[in-house]
C-alpha cells in the first residue's frame, strides 16, 4: 500500500478536493460483510447411521430452536403493547458501527423501521435536517439523533418505569463501547492492502454512491482509509490492531461473568451496543479472527439467534 503509483496518488488527491468529505466518511465508517447472518436452527448435518445419541442431539437441537423462537415471539408481543409507533425511519450508512447499534436494538424488540441510505458525499436525504451525521432515527415525524440517546429515548418509551443510573455496570459498558470498543475498528478493517479492499468492496456494494463514487470509493478510498488508520493507532495509542481487538472481545467475556448475556436472562443494552457495534465487521477478515482466537464466538452466536432476523420494513 505504501507503493501508491503516480496515477493512484493523482486519483487520490482529485477526489478529495472533489469531495472533501469522502475520507472523513471513510474514517468512521466501519464495514459490514455482505454474508448473511447465520441461521444455526435450519437442517440437521447427515447421519448415516441412526444412533441413540443422535437422537438425543436432535431434540436438544430443535428444542433450543424452539425456545429461541418462542421467546423471540414473547418478547415481541410484550413491546408491541409498550410501544406501537406508525412510522419509524432510521438515516443510515448500511457500514456505520453507531447506525448497527440503533439497528440492533429496533431488531431485538421487533420495531419495524423503514431505512434511508445517505449518500455520504452529498448527504441530499437528510438535507431536510439541521443535524448532519448519522443515524437520525424519526418516530411518527419526531426527530432523534446520537446512536445512544437514540436508545435511551426509545427504551424510556418503552419501559417509562425504569429510571437507569450513570454508574450502573450496564452504562458503564454502553460507555466502554463508544469509547473504546469502536475505535479499534478501523484499525483493523483497514490494517493492510487486502482488508482495506475486502472493507470497500462492501462499502461500494451496499453503500449510496453513484457510478463514479463507487468507483473512487473502492480503490481511492481503500488506499486513503490505509494511510488514515495508521493514524488512528496513533491518536488511540494502538501498538498492535488484532492483538488489541482480541483483547477488548476477552475483557467483554470476562464481563458477561459466566452468564449467558451481560443482562443474565436476556440480553440488556450493554450486550446490544457490543453487538451492534461488531455486527459490521463479523464476517470480514477482522471479525473472522477475532471470533477464532478469542471466546467471544459463542456469546455473538446467541445474540445473533436471539436478535434474529431484521424487523425493517423492505420496500
């Protein structure tokens, strides 16, 4: 990457004094993988010869898929009688770790949400707003904005008897989430040639770009991104990107104390921001590593089975 030809640097430069704001999208924009999310609970590996033990596996297999549904549908019935809005629409980038985080929460208590996907150079979607970042989350036309007052404001519609102390341990790691956690994604996503390009292709297949945006975005703004994250180790203090990532997944482990959520039972808005937030990067190079070399995989899993599929509303 540090080789960057004459006609590469050239293209670099002109975007960004065409559009100034690329590379500043790019340095928060954390990239997702266009994999789908894993469903475990579909068909049962082959078994050529029909054991006893077999038999047991397969109950428990689709008992746990049961449950799992069945507390999903619970759930979901509890908060419709909570909070029933008519209209909530979410102002996104499909890559941005703040936007999943609002994302997984309307997804674990089944508000459907209709998605805008802001262009990130021209912003035109959300001209209409004084606020300028994403998400902007609107419920029955009323504004909200910062992924974390977002929730706060939603959950106190939802839930209006629970007041939440600051120095409680699920606000203390909501905080470690947005002070911590996201800033070693970048520097991860973009650590060397090959991941920064396997990042932007998601970014140029998912994201709002036009022809010649997608075009930029991809090889641009792969090379740029390189050069910024080198940058963000710097100002967060990061000496090594994976080995600083597998440490922040073991210290949530540690966190969740054997129990199966942060929240014990089911998950709570500590386990919703951790999720939300490595949600992006699960099936890149970055999330594949992390999920092998630490013990974070099988709480992820859970939260992928109990979140469940997307609430929003496709049009």
């Amino acid at each position: 990457m540090r080789r960057v030809t004459g006609l590469a640097a050239r293209t670099i430069s002109s975007s960004v004094a065409i559009n100034p704001r690329l590379s500043q999208t790019m340095a928060i924009t954390t990239i997702s993988s266009s994999e789908p999310i894993s469903r475990r609970f579909g068909v049962l590996p082959e078994i050529s010869t029909p054991s006893f033990a077999g038999g047991v596996a397969g109950i428990v297999f689709f008992s746990a898929a049961a449950a799992s549904s069945l507390g999903q549908e619970v759930h979901a019935k509890e908060m419709a009688q909570k909070f029933n809005p008519k209209e909530v629409v979410l102002y996104q980038y499909e890559a941005c770790p703040f936007c999943n985080k609002v994302k997984a929460f309307l997804d674990y208590n089944k508000i459907p949400y209709k998605i805008v996907e802001v262009n990130p150079i021209s912003k035109k979607e959300i001209k209409w707003s004084d606020y300028k970042k994403v998400p902007i989350l609107t419920v029955d036309g009323e504004q909200m904005v910062d992924s974390s007052v977002i929730i706060d404001s939603l959950f106190q519609k939802m839930h209006p008897e629970i007041s939440k102390s600051e120095e409680d341990e699920e606000t203390k790691w909501r905080k470690w989430v947005d002070n911590h956690l996201v800033h070693l994604l970048s520097p991860n996503i973009y650590r060397n040639t090959s991941e920064a390009l396997e990042s932007f292709d998601y970014i140029t297949t998912h994201g709002n770009f036009s022809f010649t945006e997608r075009l930029v975005a991809k090889y641009a703004g792969a090379t740029a991104m390189y050069f910024v994250s080198k940058k963000l180790k710097k100002k967060y203090n990061i000496t090594d990107e994976r080995a600083a990532l597998y440490d922040a997944a073991e210290t949530w482990v540690d966190a969740l104390k054997e129990r199966p959520y942060h929240g014990g039972s089911k998950p709570n808005l500590a386990d919703l921001a951790v999720f939300g937030v490595l949600r992006p990067i699960r099936y890149l190079r970055s999330g594949k590593d992390m999920v092998d070399n630490t013990r974070i995989g099988e709480w992820y899993s859970r939260m992928e089975n109990t979140v469940g599929e997307p609430s929003r509303i496709k049009e």
